[in-house]
C-alpha cells in the first residue's frame, strides 16, 4: 500500500492521534481514543539505563518492559506499554486478543522529529481500560478473515516495517514473554554466519585460507595459561560434548546490548575444557551448535573459569571466551565428513539409566533417561533464587515409562532453552533428557518419593523435533532395549492412559502435621486469611505457590464430571459466627472471598437458589461487539495467516503412531555406514456448584460460584490434534495470530482419571475469611493421581489428612461421604492449599492435605 496511514479515512488512530498539517510532535502531549482498539502483539525486554529518562517516575516498577501492537482494523500502531501498567501483563489480563478502551497514548520526542530513529512515531500507552464485557475472543472475531501481516504501520510509507528491536532499551532482541531461559526472534540465527562468529569473517581475520588443521591442542593452551609463561592462542579442533542453557544476565544498571552467555563442555584427544559463548556471538551461535558437533576455534581469550574462582570445581580450572571484541572470535564448524581420524576426537557420552535403575540411585546422580511419554503437564511457573535475585522459571511435569518397571520415571521439566522442542513434547511419544539429576524426598524413611529435574547442562530431544536420527546416543544399547521394548506396546493401552494438562501435584506432602511442618526448611509458618489473599493477588499468570492456614470447613460439596444436575449435593457443616470482613475484589470467579455466606442453609442441587448460582456463573457473556462482520462458517472466521496449531486445527492432521516414533531411531545418517474423535463436547462436561449466599448480594453469589477451570481438569490426549491439543495446554502467545478461542480447550475430552471432584468452603479462624478450594483426591486404580501407600479408615480427618481415599479399600462413594460431612464440625485443620494464579482474573485453590489440630 502505498499511502500513509495518516491519510487512511476511517482510521481511529488517525483520527485520535493524527499530527497537525502532517508534521511530527516535538513535545509530550497525550490523546485518549475512546474508540475500541485490539491489543494483536505483545513483546517483553528488560530494562536498561536508560529507563529512568523514559519513565521517572516509575523507577521501582518490575525489571520488564513491554511493547505492544495496536489495531483498529485499519493499521498497526507500535508503542510502550508504560511500567505503572505491567501487573495487567503479569497477571495476564492485558493479553492478545482482548479489546481496549480509553487508551490514551503519550507521544515521546526523543528524536528531533519526535520519532523513535527510524521514522516510526514515537508513542506509549499511560492507561488504558480493558473491555472485560467483550470477552477474551474480541480480536480473533474482529480479525476474522484479515491477513494482520499485511496491515499497514501508522506513520509509515508504502511497505515500510518498524524496528524489530525493543523501543525503550539498547537490547538486541526480545525476551520470551514468560521466562528468561529460552530465545525468541529471527536474531537468533539457526545456522551459522557467513565468515564465522564475532561480526569478522574469516577474510577479513587473515585465518579463512588455512586448512582445518589444529595448531594447539587444549593441554597447550591449559598449560600456558596455568604457567603464564606465555599465552597460547592457536587453532584448536574441538568436538562439543555437552551443550548448557541459556543465562540471561541482563540488568537495569547495565547498558549490555545481549546479555547472555552459554556454556559448552568440549574436548579434544588432550582434554577437556569449558567455552563460553558471549553476547552476541551467543546470539550467533547458540542454535547452531549441538553434542558432537567439531568446531575450530581461533582469536579466543582464555581465563581462569568460574567454577575455579568459587572454589566448585578445581580441575575445570580454565574457560575458553569467545566473544565479539577484544579480540573478534572466530568460530566455523567442520562438517562430519572433514574430521580427521587422526585427530582422535572423543564422541559425547551417556549414562543411561532405566526407571528400575533409578530407584536405587543414590540421591544426587546424574544420569540420561529415554521413555515413552505419558503425561505432560501443563506450564506453570515458580520463584527461584538465583545469584541475580529472584526470578520466574517456567515447567512442567512429565510422566515416562520404559518398560523396566511398573513406577514410572517423573520428570520436573524446566526450561533448557529449546523451545521448538519443548513444543512438541506430548503423550506417545519418545522423549531423551541428558544430564538430570535425582532428587528424593525423605531419603531416610522407605516411603519416599523421588522425581528427575534439570541442571544447567539438560537438554532434551523428541521425536518430532528431527534430533533423534543424528543423535550419537541411538546406537547405544540402552537405546535399543528400549526401541525393541516399544515394539512390544499394545498403541491402544498407551492411549487410554495417556494425560495431558490439568492440575499435578509432586511429590506427595507428608501425612501428619510433624512431618510437614518438619519438611518446610525455614519457608514461611501459616498465614491468615487477609495475608493468603494479598499474597495470591500478588502471583503473576500461572505462578503456582504453596501456603499454609489454620480454618475449619464451613461447607463440602461435589461435583461430577459432564453433570450439572441431578449428581449433585451440597451438604454445609454447622459453624460457630463468623466476623464480618470486607469482601475481596472480584476476580471474576476467584475463589479466594473476603465475605461469609450463612452457614445455616443446606441447598439440593434442585434449590432455585442453587439454580440462579449457576446460571449466574454460566451466563453468556453480553453480545460481543464486532469490528467486520464476515458470512463465513466459524471454523473459518480465523486471522490469517494461521499459526501451526490453527492449521492443524482445520485440516485432518497427519496419522500418528508409536511405530512412527520408533522410525527416527533407525533412519539412516549421512555420515554413518551401518543400518540399524474429534467432536466438541459441550459445556456440560464442566460441572460446578455454588455455596449458599445471601440472596441480597448477586456480587458476593458470583464470587461464591467456584467451577474448576478448563486448565484444572486433566484431559485425553488426542493424537489427530496433537498440535492443537499442545497449544491449548501452552501459556498465553505473544502474537494474536498464535491464540487460540478461549474455549478451545474445552473441546478436549476429560481424562478417565478424573470422575469429579470435591469443594471445600473453608473459614479462616484468623479473621473469619472464606475460602472456597477444590479437593482432588488420589485414589486407588487412579495412575494420575496414586494415593499415598499408607491404609487408613477412608475418614474425612484420614483422607484430608493423606490427600486421597485408602489404596487398600475401595474409596467411599461421594454421596456417603457428603453424609460423614458432619465429621468436621468444629474440627480446627491446619490446610496446606496450592494456589495457581491462571490468567483472566482466575484463581485456581487446590487443597492438598487438612491435618487436624489437636488440644
């Protein structure tokens, strides 16, 4: 398109932000647009020094900045969004896909023509309002049939694109939008760059017409530096035998443009030694390079590592740094078939151990593992302390299976920087993860549990991903073992049982209150009910966190799987008073209230109350407003183009199978010489009750509604919507174009672990606030969620207590265990609640153990 948007008629940002007779701001000025705009991307950097010259009076504001993408239909506007306005982001209720108002937008006159440098006006939003009446799917039905892509930029001539750098900071690219370990954006390069690394090429260092040859081997080097006699820096061959994550060490007080590093473990005939990539060249280089990929290294620095300096490891005493300057690395990888015999490259090893090998590791191994994927989780984040502060990491659980043993290998998966990988992990399919370590809980008592997490030095590889048929490990015999096991599985039997998403719990808490509070290793003791909701408020999108509180249960009910009536009951237990307390804020169905129901009223599912509890909480949502109207079927009415899971989503996806996963393991590589349903379901499959409420305040009803959300419930894993099916599990996208209908996971069939579950409406005895929890309870025959090994006597005191019915005798049915409701009555518990932060408003309260408090 050739025009200015400025000149466009109908555009609402022309109109509200146009600049007079054509010209550009040369001072700050703010215009509000009352008119509905669409938030279509949203992209998250950190800061820099210069932060405090853009936003003075946001200084303590989080270390995140944010640019987003807005629209009217008619351009695309690029802007800031201002730091006072980030807890919407954190919180995810600012997100793609949701409808503004009152956007009121600030211009900022850095350069002399009151553009951000490339001719894009310059522009952040100060406030603005998100339209929670025209729901989460505002932008996907505005945009419906639209190619946003081809959207023209305000300000901008004919084709003209933006900067793709971060508007407010000296930072080279993007940060994922919700953790700091992966990469995002073209910067980073997924094959090598011409000349080599460092911004040289291999002419311009004089090094680019000598042959492979090494001139130093890594002993030379180690024993130059360790003499300091004289410094080596000749050509080293090197074979990389382990690949790390990314480290992020950006920071507001530094201006570094790419604040990363990476660390390879590599090796030639003399030794082993460690090479860091830095900066840029990290950005260069990262994706390029593999375990077992030979690099030859020239114009590199060698340092005393830091594992030396901290006195951790003394024999890794030396790092070889490879950065952009001071000097310019050099860097080119040498293609399998130019590696030379006689330079006696050692090939990457593996230690891997099977599932029944594991359970007699000692605590502490590291070892590889591969298995048969049978349940992924769904993403959540925690708080982890690292040596920069505190900082969001991002996770999921992972059950395999290897044909071992009847326990399964469970995996806590943190990121390792591999994001197309971690994609494409789903059920059936065969997973490799090198370089984890065992923890256990409770080493000394015969009943503990133990899982495998990451260190910094994890990868993984699935079969999808293309890895495995280049992998060196393929070959070795554990492998095998496993690939002639995998022959043996009955598909149909892996199917039924595989999960994906919902909530999981791991490992399980102890079963008496010494234990626990033993176990708590110096966190925080029991909060009252005012400091559990200020610290849930305070939990960004899917941030997970435990908490401990002393509360009675007012009121339990039960709600089974795909019934709304007629399965229902709702029993309430007699309480003492309750003191009044302010009730919370509406978080849109958040089931933490600052409000006491009466305790007096016992409804039946049938209650006309009961009824007007749920339709309230059922209710459609009023008639979304609509930029374009299109005569389209709906599964058609999608923003163009389609991201991968859209796609899958509309076409028949391709057949998928164990034998087709088995077949990455015998392809054959170029350099080796030997061979070797898809129908919806309605929403009726969500069942939910309501607490009795005071028919005076619809407000407090709706908060008192508590439905287990669509990330709660765990579902069957689909393999003809694999794609789909792993997207609707995903977090929240960055770009409008990867976002999926709100509802598009419901469409997803519960999983046969899960029947139903239980609410407890809990009452602080601090200060008398409710808490309205769900109660998912293990039990027996249950592989999702496996009770806890100790019998007990299937009592409301034992199952709280154990987390789950007795794994000896078949668990009570629901209706008899409404009935011992009564048990609880006036019963102080001290409850352990596991509280996810899910995006929207939505607070999901897990109750995972009630231990009884005795005189």
């Amino acid at each position: 398109m050739a025009t200015t948007v400025a000149r466009r008629a109908g555009c609402i940002l022309q109109r509200t932000i146009s600049w007079p007779d054509g010209g550009h701001p040369r001072s700050e000025s703010a215009k509000t647009c009352r008119e509905p705009l669409y938030l279509i991307s949203l992209d998250r950097y950190g800061k820099d020094l210069g932060f405090g010259i853009f936003f003075p009076e946001a200084i303590h504001a989080s270390d995140s900045l944010y640019d987003a993408t807005v629209s009217d239909g008619d351009c695309r506007l690029r802007v800031t969004i201002h730091p006072s306005l980030n807890p919407l982001v954190e919180r995810n209720d600012l997100r793609c896909g949701c409808q503004l108002r009152n956007v009121t937008f600030s211009s900022v006159a850095e350069a002399d023509d009151g553009t951000d440098g490339d001719g894009c006006p310059a522009y952040r939003v100060v406030s603005l309002e998100v339209d929670a009446d025209a729901g989460g799917d505002a932008g996907l039905e505005a945009f419906c049939g639209i190619d946003l892509d081809a959207l023209p930029w305000f300000g901008l001539q004919g084709d003209d694109q933006p900067s793709p750098l971060p508007l407010r900071a000296q930072r080279s690219s993007y940060l994922p939008l919700w953790n700091n370990q992966d990469y995002r954006g073209e910067m980073w390069r997924d094959t090598p760059p011409p000349g080599g690394g460092g911004g040289s090429s291999e002419s311009d260092s004089g090094e680019g017409t000598e042959d492979l040859q090494p001139t130093v081997t890594l002993q030379e080097v180690r024993q130059g530096f360790l003499s300091r006699s004289r410094v080596i820096r000749g050509v080293l061959v090197v074979q990389i035998l382990q690949k790390s994550r990314l480290f992020y060490y950006g920071r507001a007080e530094r201006n570094c443009k790419s604040p990363y590093k990476a660390i390879l473990e590599v090796a030639d005939w003399s030794g082993r030694a460690t090479v860091v990539l830095w900066n840029s060249v990290c950005m260069d280089w990262y994706r390029c390079v593999h375990p077992g990929v030979v690099l030859r290294l020239a114009r590199y620095r060698v340092k005393e590592s830091y594992n030396s300096r901290m006195g951790e490891n003394e024999q890794d005493d030396i790092e070889i740094s490879l950065n952009s300057r001071n000097p310019s690395a050099n860097i080119s990888v040498i293609p399998r078939k130019d590696v030379l015999s006689q330079w006696r490259l050692p090939r990457p090893s593996y230690t891997f151990y099977s599932g029944k090998d594991i359970l007699s590791c000692p605590l502490g191994a590291t070892c590889d593992v591969i298995g048969l994927v049978v349940f992924v989780g769904r993403a959540e984040r925690t708080r982890r302390k690292d040596s920069q502060g505190m900082e969001l990491w991002e996770y999921r659980w992972l059950r395999l299976e290897d044909g071992t043993t009847n326990q399964p290998i469970l995996v806590k998966l943190f990121s390792t920087s591999q994001p197309e990988i971690h994609s494409v992990i789903h059920p059936l399919s065969i997973l490799v993860c090198t370089n984890l370590q065992l923890v256990r809980t409770a080493p000394d008592r015969p009943s503990s549990f133990q899982y495998l997490t990451n260190t910094s030095l994890t990868q993984v590889y699935c079969t999808g991903s293309g890895h495995h048929s280049t992998m060196p490990y393929r070959r070795l015999h554990p492998v095998r073992q496993f690939i002639q096991w995998l022959q043996t599985v009955d598909e149909n039997q892996v199917l039924h049982r595989a999960v994906i998403g919902g909530f999981f719990s791991y490992p399980p808490l102890p079963v008496s209150l010494e234990r626990y509070m033993k176990n708590r290793k110096g966190e925080p003791g029991l909060v009252s009910g005012a400091e559990l909701r200020r610290e849930a408020e305070k939990l960004q999108y899917r941030e997970s966190r435990m908490f401990a509180i002393q509360a009675t249960i007012t009121a339990v009910s039960y709600t089974v799987a795909g019934e709304e009536e007629g399965s229902l009951s709702l029993s309430t237990v007699p309480a003492g008073p309750i003191p009044s307390t302010p009730c919370s804020p509406d978080h849109g169905g958040a089931s933490i209230i600052g409000s006491s129901p009466p305790s007096s009223i016992t409804l039946s599912p049938r209650s006309p109350r009961l009824r007007a509890g749920l339709g309230l909480a059922g209710s459609s949502r009023s008639a979304k407003r609509r930029l374009f109207h299109n005569a389209e079927p709906p599964r058609k009415r999608l923003a163009l183009p389609l991201c991968s899971a859209q796609q899958a989503d509309l076409e028949e996806d391709r057949d998928f199978s164990l034998w087709e996963a088995s077949m990455e393991f015998l392809e054959r590589n170029e350099d080796e010489d030997e061979t070797d349903s898809d129908d919806d379901e309605d929403d009726e499959t969500l069942s939910f009750v309501t607490a009795a409420t005071s028919p005076l305040s619809p407000r407090r009803s709706q908060l008192g509604v508590v439905r287990a959300a669509g990330e709660t419930l765990p579902r069957q894993f689909c393999p003809q919507r694999r794609v789909v099916q792993a997207a609707a599990m995903g977090l929240q996208p960055g770009r409008l174009q990867e976002t999926l209908p709100e509802r598009k996971l419901d469409t997803f069939a519960l999983a046969d672990c899960y029947s139903g579950h239980y609410t407890l409406s809990l009452r602080a005895l601090t200060d008398g606030i409710l808490i309205n929890t769900l109660f998912l309870p293990a039990s027996p025959g249950n592989l999702h969620w496996i009770p806890h090994p100790h019998p007990h006597s299937n009592s409301w005191e034992a199952i709280l207590s154990h987390g789950g019915f007795s794994p000896s005798t078949p668990p009570p049915a629901p209706s008899d265990l409404i009935a011992m409701a009564t048990q609880m009555t006036s019963q102080r518990l001290v409850c352990v609640l596991e509280v996810c932060q899910l995006g929207g408003g939505r607070m999901e309260v897990v109750l995972s153990r009630a231990f009884p408090l005795r005189d």
